[in-house]
C-alpha cells in the first residue's frame, strides 16, 4: 500500500532515503532549505514543496532529517504539527539528544499526531542502499506504524524502547564507533612507526581481538579495505563535523546521568579539535591525520619508501 510522505530535510542522508521511499511507490513531496538539495532530490522523483507546512499538510507520514533538536523542536511548533492532518504519523531520523527527542514526541502528542524517534547508523552508503540501520523510539503501535517505511529505507531495524529510547542506542552506538575509530587509527601509525605495512596489520587486527566495524568497514588506511573513504582522499561518509556533534550528545548524557565514562569525553575533545583544524567536512576516519600530525609524520612510513 502507497502513502504520502513527507521528507523535511534533504542532505546527502534525507535525499537518498527519501529517493528510496520513491522507488518502492510512495508519493514523497519533500523541503529543504538549500536549493541544491531540493534539486537533487527532484532527480530522484520527489516532489519538491514550497514550504515545509505545505509537505505536511498532504502527508500521512512526516519525516525528518534535521541538523539538531533545536532545528526539529523549532520545525514542529514552527509549522509541521500545526499544518499535518490529525493523527499523522511523525517520524524523526534526526539524531538529538534524548531529552530534545522526548520533548519532540511530547508536542507531537499534544497536537493528536504520533510519534517515532528513529535516528540511523549506516552513513550515506547505507542511505543510498537502503542498508541503514534504525533504532526506534515509539510506543508499540507507533512502532508497528512506520515499520513497513523503515524496511525500505534501512536493513536492520531494533524497537529500542519508548519515546528516546532510539535516541539513547544512538548515543551509545556513536560513542563506541568514536571511540574505536581513534583506537584503530592510532594502533596503525604506531604500526607504521615500528614498520608494520597496513596489510600485515590489518590482517591480523581483522581476524582477531581488534576487529571491529571501524577497522573492516571504515578502516582509515587506503588499501585494506577499498570501499572505504581513505581511498577517495578521506571524501566522507561520515563527516568529522557529524562525530563530532554525537560524541558531544555522548558527553552530555555522561554529565547528565553521572556515569563514570572517560573514554567518550577524551574522545570528544579530540573530534572537537579535529573538525577545527579542517576536518569538518571529511570522512571522520581521517583522525588518523591528525594522529600522524602530533607523531611528527606527515605521511605514512610505507609511502615515505621505508621498510614495511
């Protein structure tokens, strides 16, 4: 069965997800607000609105993909409840903090609408494949709701719990890739200063007691892994800037429920100082620069012609 859909926020995650929910033969009348994105949208059949009231007001479901909780809470009250018939279904892929999700499913309850937080884990590889990974904070018949959307856009889908409860995996989960991906990049500069080559290292890390999904998805050497972002020059993928953001979501449910947590924190600051000094923007397994820069190497040992 086709719904109306409406996808508010279009970026390099919102556009390929909403192109996604075009091809399985829902009608998706997206906003954005960069015309770029509106338009890229528009080559992957959706219908471009003028406004973002003007989506919702045609929808059964909304779905959002925004840069923070306060964009997402300022979008509800702003336009979205207010303009979407009565008991639309809300569904929130935006990753927020858990209290800025909770407040989020609140007001969508008060305006009669039902909501869904479901933040995603996959990158835009997964986005563009439809392989992302859900996890979904909604009472039991809002969850079975937005299922059959969910299974055409993403591969693994896990009911976290309540309202926030989705958020809440996401912050763990994110928490846990930040912190590996500076394990594994710092596990293969000291490799190269003690003459390892990648291949050697990663083959052993691989199938063994290192591996992880930081090292065999997203490994942050060129070589081992090709599909990964060290091959395209650290071209993202998953944005330093974006890592950056979930590690600082981390560190504020660390200070909000006193939980004695280090790694996270210390993690934290090292993507603080990485997306400003010029990370931003690239994949955030090129930490692995910025390991190399504080070793004193600017390239890689192997690359520099010395003994691997």
């Amino acid at each position: 069965m086709t719904s109306t859909v409406a996808f508010i926020g279009l970026g390099n995650m919102g556009g390929p997800m909403a192109g996604n929910l075009v091809a399985a033969g829902h009608r998706v009348i997206g906003y954005d607000l960069f015309p770029e994105a509106r338009e890229a949208a528009a080559g992957r059949g959706v219908e471009v609105a003028e406004t973002g009231a003007a989506a919702a007001a045609q929808a059964d479901v909304v779905v959002t993909m925004l840069p923070s909780g306060r964009h997402l809470i300022d979008a509800y009250q702003g336009e979205l409840l207010a303009a979407a018939p009565a008991g639309t279904l809300f569904l929130d892929c935006s990753t927020v903090d858990v209290h800025d999700a909770r407040a989020a499913a609140d007001l969508a309850r008060a305006a009669g609408h039902r909501p869904v937080d479901a933040p995603v884990s996959g990158g835009v590889v997964g986005a563009e494949a439809g392989t992302l990974t859900f996890m979904v904070g909604a009472d039991q018949p809002e969850a079975d709701a937005v299922w059959p959307f969910l299974e055409v856009m993403g591969k693994n889908l896990v009911h976290c719990g309540s309202s926030g409860a989705g958020q809440a995996a996401k912050v763990c989960n994110n928490m846990i890739l930040g912190v590996s991906m500076i394990a594994v990049s710092e596990a293969f500069v000291l490799g190269e200063r003690l003459g390892l080559s990648h291949q050697a290292l990663y083959d052993v890390a691989a199938h063994s007691s290192g591996q992880c999904w930081a090292l065999t998805a997203n490994c942050p050497v060129p070589g081992p892994v090709p599909t990964s972002p060290a091959n395209r020059d650290y071209q993202p993928g998953f944005m330093g800037a974006l890592m950056s953001k979930d590690l600082g979501l981390a560190v504020e449910a660390i200070a909000s429920t006193g939980t004695a947590a280090r790694m996270g924190p210390l993690a934290a600051e090292i993507y603080a100082a990485y997306t400003e000094d010029g990370g931003a923007r690239t994949d955030f397994s090129g930490i692995i620069n910025t390991i190399r820069a504080g070793s004193g190497d600017a390239e890689p040992a192997a690359d520099r012609g010395e003994e691997a």
